[in-house]
C-alpha cells in the first residue's frame, strides 16, 4: 500500500525541549494547531531527560553555567526532573498540537517544489518548514576500544534502564552527567568508583564538582583523576577494567557506566543535503540549515560544549522568528 502524504505548515521531529518550545513559539505566533505536527520516536516525550536524568536529580536552569536567560515563551527556573516533566506535558496541552509517538523519522528530502518531505515508518509529510530538534543523546558516545559482547548487560550508557543497588560501579567520564550518576549511585547504596582522564575535575557545576568531592572525603566515592581506561573483559559475574596506567592493577566491578556525551547525529543531517563546517552543520544565526525550509534546535546547534534547556527554547525562538520572517505560516507579527 502506498504511503499516506499528509500536508503540514510545520513538521517538527524530536519532542524535546527544543522540540516542545518550538511548538509553542508556533502557537504564540499564530500558526494554527491543525496545521503542526511533532513526530517522537519514543513512547513520550522529554526522553532524554526521562532516561538519563536520575531520579531526584535536580534540574538546573543554568546547566554547565550556560547563562539561564529565556528569549522566548518558555522558561524554566531550577526545578525537579518531575515539575520539568509537568511543565514540558502542560505546554504540548495547552498547544493542543498532536504529537506522534512512536514515530522516529528517517528522512527528509526536498521535492522539485521545495518542500519537505519527512519520512517515519510508512507515513509521510509534507511541509514548507522543518525543524530537527532530535538532540545528540541517540546515540551515546561509545569509548574507541570494543566492549565485549558477553558484558552486554553489565555495561551501561544512563542509570535508568536498570536498577543498580548495592554493587561496585565504575563510572567513566568527568562532566556533570558523570558526576550526576555518582551521586545517585551512592544514595542508592552503591560502592562507586569515577574514573575521569582529566587531572581535575573542571567540567562538572561548581555543585556537582563540590558534591562529588564531599562524597569522596566521606569515603563513599573514590575518584581516580588522570586514569585512561583501555579495556574491559569479562571475569566470571564481573567486569575486569584495565587502565593504561600500571598502577592501577585491573580492579573488577559489577558494573560500568560510561557517561561520555552523545554525539551530532552527522550522517543523517548529510544525507538531507545539510552542508557541514567541519563536524559541525553550517548555521544561519537563527539555525536555518542549507536546506531552504529546514531548521535544526536545541542540543543539535551547541557544539561540543553541549546544551541546555534554556538554551533549548531559545534556539526554538529564534529559529521561529526567523521562520515567521522568510515562510509566511504566521498569522501574528513577531
Ligand atoms: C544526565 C543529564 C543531566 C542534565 N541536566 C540538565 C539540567 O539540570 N539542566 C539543563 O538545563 N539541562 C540539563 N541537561 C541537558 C538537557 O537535557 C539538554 O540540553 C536538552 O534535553 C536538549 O533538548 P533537545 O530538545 O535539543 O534534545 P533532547 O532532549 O535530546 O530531545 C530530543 C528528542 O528527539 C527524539 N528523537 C531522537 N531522534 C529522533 C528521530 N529520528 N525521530 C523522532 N524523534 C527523535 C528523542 O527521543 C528525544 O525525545 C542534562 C543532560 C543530561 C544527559
């Protein structure tokens, strides 16, 4: 059977914070709810913060000291994981736009019109305006050295695809994720270990850094700075880490969890056409891409920094203003 093709004025793939906030700048300027769709390839939206955010984690407004400013209508101050769920779940309602779920996209072509076409699994739609706001947490970034198939299930890239209690973790990376899962690791009653490459901790907020380091005065935490781990192979129910330096002598875990950052989904951006800088995709200031009609939003234009929510919605507002000024699908002035 043939693919249904729907027409929209705005396709938006990725119902994150960039993705919600673009919906809402929508709505602000008059774009009619009918006349949006948002196209999720998870079960719910905010997935990212649903999957990799611990549980109790609080959710800061100026995450990794990115300036906590709002520039558009959505705006978050430092709140729980579950009052930002809530938030996020009020403003797709009262958008009252429909989000798809379950419905992860593919490809986006141009036709000889210059419109879009987006790809999800059997359907496809049609609009003059796209916005990928897909982030880069798809696909965690993996270590260079191969992990052993048989330590599938022992070795994890978030903290909330299983239970993990009372069990010795080693978790490898040094931002404000990594230091994140240490602490909730010990409040679950772990024996945890951070192995970070660096000689300080200089990534994580000055909160994460100084909660960590307390967890390690007490003895709860032991960090290992300047430690490069080059391999892991199973040893009965452990993980045995090697590490390339000899002073620490392969110690095994139950466990490891890498918290390493994603990565910018590159090859399916190129594929649509978008032109790259480098690793990066070329980018008006609005986040208008090569493609005429096609956007990207939220962590996809950070960089290598990263992002944050707030900075989030605020590339979906500008990337909105910018829409309302050259795609005509606006009805109030902005
Ligand atoms: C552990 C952790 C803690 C953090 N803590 C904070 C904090 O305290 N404060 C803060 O401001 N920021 C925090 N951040 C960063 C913040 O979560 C991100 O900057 C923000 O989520 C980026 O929003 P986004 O919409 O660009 O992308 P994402 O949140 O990654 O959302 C992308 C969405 O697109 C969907 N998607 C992906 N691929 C496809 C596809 N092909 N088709 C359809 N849908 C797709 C995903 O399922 C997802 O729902 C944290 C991040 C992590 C990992």
């Amino acid at each position: 059977m043939a693919a249904i093709l729907l027409d929209f004025d705005l396709v938006v793939i990725g119902a994150g914070p960039a993705g919600i906030a673009l919906v809402a700048e929508a709505r602000a300027a008059g774009v009619p709810a009918g006349r949006i769709v948002v196209l999720e390839k998870a079960p719910a939206h905010s997935w990212i913060i649903r999957k990799y955010y611990p549980a109790q984690k609080p959710v800061l407004a100026n995450y990794k000291g990115i300036e906590a400013k709002c520039e558009g209508v959505l705006c978050i101050t430092d709140l729980s994981r579950e009052e930002t769920l809530t938030y996020l779940d009020r403003v797709i309602r009262d958008s009252e736009v429909e989000v798809r779920y379950g419905a992860e996209v593919h490809a986006v072509s141009v036709e000889p019109d210059r419109r879009l076409v987006v790809e999800s699994g059997r359907d496809r739609y049609r609009a003059r305006v796209v916005v990928i706001a897909i982030g880069i947490l798809g696909r965690p970034r993996k270590p260079s050295y191969p992990i052993p198939r048989t330590l599938k299930d022992r070795v994890l890239f978030d903290v909330t695809s299983e239970e993990i209690r009372d069990k010795d973790v080693l978790v490898v990376g040094g931002g404000d994720t990594a230091t994140e899962y240490c602490q909730f690791l010990v409040q679950e009653g772990n024996r945890v270990v951070l192995s970070y490459r660096g000689a300080e901790l200089t990534r994580p907020n000055p909160i994460n850094r100084e909660s960590v380091l307390e967890l390690e005065r007490r003895g709860k935490l032991r960090i290992l700075l300047e430690s490069n781990v080059t391999g892991l192979e199973a040893a009965g129910e452990k993980v045995r880490v090697q590490f390339s330096e000899s002073a620490l002598d392969a110690p095994e875990f139950d466990g490891v969890i890498y918290a390493l950052g994603g990565t910018t989904p590159e090859n399916f951006l190129k594929a649509v056409g978008i032109e790259f800088d480098g690793p990066s995709p070329r980018l008006s200031k609005s986040f208008g891409t090569s493609v005429p009609g096609l956007f990207l939003a939220g962590d996809l234009t950070a960089g290598r920094k990263g992002g944050s929510i707030i900075l989030a919605f605020n590339t979906a507002a500008a990337a909105m203003r910018q829409i309302c000024e050259d795609h005509g699908i606006c009805r109030i002035g902005r």
